[in-house]
C-alpha cells in the first residue's frame, strides 16, 4: 500500500488502524585519579598506558596484537587494583610481575558516613577525591538501605575523569568534573558554580590526604565535613625480591603512581622524588600519552603501538559495554550492565565521547558522513578496547563495519515521539499557536512538522535530553515546544514533561527508534553468546524490516527517512508504515506492507518500493 500526500492532507486516514505497542523498562574504563598524596587512589601508571594504548587513534597498517612481547613490567599497585591493568598488559603481550607496595583498606568503623549520607537536609555537595572513595562509600549502600539516589539528593563533584566514571558505574552521575585533576582545581570549579559561602560540603577520603581541598573551600566560607573511609597500608616484605629482579636486568619497566619508569637498556629517572610540590606537578596535565620518566622514544613507540584484541576465546573478566557518556546513554548501558547480571555475566562501563557528542555548534545534518554517535565507539570495539558497543540503534547505521555484527537486539520501548511545551496548556501541535517556535534538529522532524504545520518557527535544538527539556521549560531562544523520543524521557525518568504523545501516523518515528543495538566482535562467540539472552525476537524483526527500508533508500540515520511498525487491522501480523516527507514539506509519500516473520527485512525493500514509485528518490535529492 503506498499513497502521496500534500501538506494538510492527513496521512492515517487511508491507512489501517494501529493497536498499541507494549513497552519495556530499559557509566568508564579509566585509571584512577586522587589526591597526589592519596596513595593507592591514583594509579598514574595505569592512566597513562591506558590512555596511550586505548585511547590514541590507530595508524593505518597491520595491527599489532602484541606490541610489548617479550617484556616484563613490574606493576605496583595494590593487589585488588592491579588486575585491570595486569589484564591490559598481558593482552598486549607483556609478562607482569606483580610487586604490590600498598594495600586499600576500609576503615572498620563508618558510622559517621551513614549519618551524613542520611542527614537531613542533606549535603549542597559531595566531593569525591578517588575512586577508593567511591567503592568504599556505594559498597556499604546496600546495607544500610541506601541507594544511588540517596547520594543523589546532593550534588556531586569528582576530581577526574576516573572517579566520575567510577561514579557512573555505581549510577551517580557527576554534577562537576574539573578541567585539572587536583585538588586545587575542584575549589576552583566549584567556587565558578556561585557563591560556596554557608554551602555544606561532605568530603569522604583516605585517613591520610592533603588538606588543600577542604581548607580551600572553607577559605571561601563553606561548612566542610571530612570523613575518613579508607587507608593506605604498606605491604609486607622489603621488596628484596624485585630489587634482585631490577638489577639483574630482567625488569624492563616498573609502574608506579607516578609514571612508567624504565629500568633496562637506559632511560632517565625523575630528578625529584614522589613527595613535594614538584612530585605532584611533575607528569600531570599533558594529555593523553606516557608520562612520568622521560622515557627512550623505543619504549614510548612500544607503549603507543596499540591495544590489540581479545582473542575470541580469551575473554576474561568483565565484559567491557562501551557507551556515550550521555545521561541517556549511560542509562541504557548500565541497563545492559543489569541485564547481563541478572544472568551471572558481570561487566564494567567504558565512556568514549564520540563526534556527535563534540560537535554541538550545528545540527548533524551538516555534518560529513555517518554514525555521528557510534563510529568512535565501533572503533574501539573493532580495535579490541571494548568488548560490546551499546548503541540507540536509530543512531547506528544500517551498514556495520567488516567484522563487527549486532548481537542483540532487547526489547524495545515505545518508539512514539512525544511533544514537551512550555506553556502546560498545550497538548498537541494543532494546540501551537501560529508562528510558535518548536524546537529540532531532526531532518525527519522537521520535514513531518512543516507538512503538518507550515505556520510553526523550527528551531535548531541540539544536547542531552534533560537539556532540551529544560531549554523548553525556561523558553531559552524563545521556544515554544520541542519534539522527542518518548522512550528518551521516561528511562530518565522525565515522563512528566510529555505534554503529548504523538500518533506515529502523524508524526512518524525514526527507524529503530526506542531499540537498542548491541554489536560486537562478528568472531567473539563469548561475547555473543553472553548478550544471547537479552534478545527479544518480535523487536528484533521490528528493527530489521525498520532498517531494512533506510537501507533501501540508501538513506542514513540524518535522512528524513521515517518507519514504524504497527498491527495490523486483521489477523493479528504485524505491518511496516515507511515514509518520505520533502525537506520543505510540501509533499509527503507513504507506504506499508506486511511482514513476514520469518524474512521481516522482505518488508523494508517492498514498502521502499513502494515509496521510490511515489518520488521517494527525487525528494531525497538522489
């Protein structure tokens, strides 16, 4: 069935009745970060490997799967702590000796950190200084009765990268991360939030820290509470050991909280020590790379050659899901991360800010090329950093890079798009009064809104969710209303800003929209068969005929390419709505067919048949 409209034409009219769907409830891998004498909180080893070996970009050429053969590297982070970054370094081919100097240990006694976390009113802020902090505080949350959000009800702030990814993984997303990971950076940021004078700020930490921080926000007139949660204890022995192993020339590197220091066939050693104003400046804030000792250029090129892959029946501990860093995104990963739990598969949370995430100045459509949202993270499972990409599937495009494959497909929420309006008196786009402005940056979008509502202002309107929401809220730029996804707002629990759910025949949705996409490695059985569960067949082959039409179409996830997939009006099967609307709106083409379970992507090419028919091609500039 396929039909041609003109703007004010209604597009249902002619088409079967839809029943309603069901729906479903639906952070990263960095080292640790802490203050500089937070011994045990920091490993600056691991960061500086991992930010040189999985986050560099890959040169062009053969991969290296095992860069650091035939060397040994004495690791020295306390034993519980190692093991990621041990397991880093035998993947790149590297023997480790494991020399722990320290050990994290939580302190007996954490009443007064329940009493404050259960305060009332609770904190302004909750500073947190490492990761050791993290885990020791949402560690005991359980047993307290406690949850993520009960430390939520305070701000948080998290000195680096590594902690506030730590947080993610706990489920707190951090409200302040500083550009500098110190200290003195945090009484900065948070000083640049307003005025801290009379604000409480609970700070949760090591028994033995510097205290610049607390005495630098209390110099701005802030209450400050430090609780003691954890120590660092020195390991038994004398390191006898591995100093025999140094000086006979069999230890190529030793890790430390401060560097990557090389110990055979030359290398400098640092002129300072570890205690000092120099010792805490000295390797930090470089950006990504080795730092620490000035290293020989063979090592850091061996250090820099890249991260390898897992082999595919060597897929130890965790799975690693890489994900935006999005609230939204993270969400959805961390419902992965439950998913797989709840079937004896752990994993872990590995943020990768993709091009789409940085470039936020224009809408995507004038952006060059594809997988705005997905490609950073495709490499990273390509190159082996990741073990599983959790993708929006509306977001991954239809053709996936040689070698990798999407695993599974969950149950997929409600794919209806949803209007959120300043004034809570408006409940639909016929309720916009002329020349209201609506905010979008969705070609598909604006394309359906000019064909519904030509006398309507489209806005550009780009970010997370939550901040599209607000900027509707407060009418920032003027705006009136916005169109979203649904399934974006009630996962984050925003369901009460829909002013109206639009009927897809409407507005029609975004193929894959409301699904989630979790592709892996097409030669990891492991990881495969780990996400076997989560697949839920009736979305599975919603999504195929979905992404079969764009396919079809050759259209990409910024084409104003729209599916859906509705009952239909007899016999119970299910049917594909496809549609094509002019960038201006003027005309709009729609088709459906049925589909065939057993081959729902026959589906996608019949009804872009049907559209091609109608000019579907012509008004997609091809």
């Amino acid at each position: 069935m396929g039909f041609r409209e003109r703007r004010g034409e209604r597009a249902g009219e002619s088409q079967p009745e839809v029943g309603a769907f069901g729906r479903f409830a639906l952070r990263g891998r960095r080292p640790p970060h802490g203050e500089a004498d937070e011994r045990g909180a920091q490993g600056a080893e691991h960061c500086r490997l991992h930010q040189s070996m999985s986050h560099a970009s890959r040169p062009p050429g053969p991969a290296r799967p095992h860069p650091l053969a035939g060397r040994r590297i004495a690791v020295t982070r306390a034993r519980e702590q190692a093991n990621q970054l041990v397991r880093e370094l035998e993947a790149l081919g590297a023997e480790v000796v494991a020399a722990p100097t320290i050990r994290i240990a939580r302190l007996a006694d954490l009443a007064a950190l329940r009493a404050a976390l259960t305060r009332v009113p609770p904190y302004d802020w909750i500073v947190f200084t490492s990761q050791n902090a993290v885990h020791v505080v949402c560690d005991r949350l359980p047993e307290w009765e406690l949850a993520p959000r009960d430390v939520a009800r305070a701000a948080v702030a998290a000195i680096g990268p590594a902690t506030a990814e730590a947080l993610v993984r706990r489920g707190l997303v951090p409200d302040l991360v500083p550009d500098r990971f110190v200290a003195e950076a945090v009484v900065t940021s948070l000083a640049a939030q307003g005025d801290v004078r009379g604000k409480t700020i609970l700070l949760p930490r090591a028994r033995e820290a510097r205290d610049e921080l607390p005495d630098g926000l209390r110099a701005l007139g802030a209450v400050v509470d430090v609780i003691p949660v954890y120590e660092t204890i020195r390991e038994t022995g004398n390191g006898s050991g591995l100093a025999a192993e140094i000086l006979a020339g069999r230890i190529d590197l030793v890790t430390s909280g401060r560097g990557v220091w090389p110990v055979r066939g030359g290398g400098d050693w640092p002129s300072h020590g570890r205690d000092g104003a120099r010792a805490r400046d000295h390797g930090r804030h470089r950006g990504p790379g080795v730092h620490g000792a000035r290293t020989r250029g063979s090592d850091r090129a061996v250090l820099r050659a890249g991260s390898g892959t897992r082999d595919a029946e060597y897929v130890t501990g965790p799975l690693r899901l890489g994900t935006r860093g999005s609230r939204l995104a993270v969400w959805q990963a961390e419902w992965v991360q439950a998913a797989l739990a709840r079937s004896g598969v752990p994993a872990e949370l590995v943020i990768i800010k993709t091009r789409g995430d940085a470039e936020v100045d224009r809408p995507l459509h004038e952006l060059e090329g594809k997988g705005f949202f997905t490609k950073e993270i495709e490499e990273a499972l390509h190159d082996g950093r990741i073990d599983v990409a959790v993708h929006s599937l509306k977001d991954l495009p239809t053709a996936l890079p040689p070698g990798l494959v999407l695993a599974a497909v969950p149950e997929r929420a409600d794919p209806a798009e949803v209007l959120v309006t300043r004034d809570a008196g408006v409940t639909s786009i016929a309720g916009l009064a002329a020349g209201a402005r609506l905010g979008t940056s969705s070609l598909r979008r604006v394309a359906q809104i000019r064909h519904l509502r030509a006398d309507l202002e489209i806005v550009p309107l780009r970010g997370n969710v939550p901040t599209r929401v607000q900027k509707v809220k407060e009418g920032r730029d003027g705006l009136d209303a916005a169109l979203l996804a649904g399934a974006g707002l009630e996962r984050l629990d925003l369901g009460g800003q829909i002013a109206a759910r639009l009927d897809p025949l409407d507005v029609m949705p975004a193929p894959g929209q409301g699904a989630l996409g979790l592709e892996v490695r097409a030669d990891d059985r492991k990881a495969r068969d780990a996400l076997a569960p989560l697949e839920d067949p009736p979305s599975a082959r919603q999504v195929a005929a979905e992404r079969s039409l764009l396919s079809s179409l050759d259209g990409g996830c910024q084409a104003p390419v729209a599916a859906w997939v509705g009952r239909r009006d007899v016999g119970g099967g299910m049917r594909l709505f496809g549609r094509v609307t002019a960038a201006d709106g003027s005309v709009q083409v729609t088709a459906s067919a049925d589909i065939d379970e057993s081959d729902p992507a026959a589906a996608g090419v019949a009804v872009a048949g049907l559209l091609k028919a109608q000019g579907a091609s012509r008004l997609l500039g091809r």
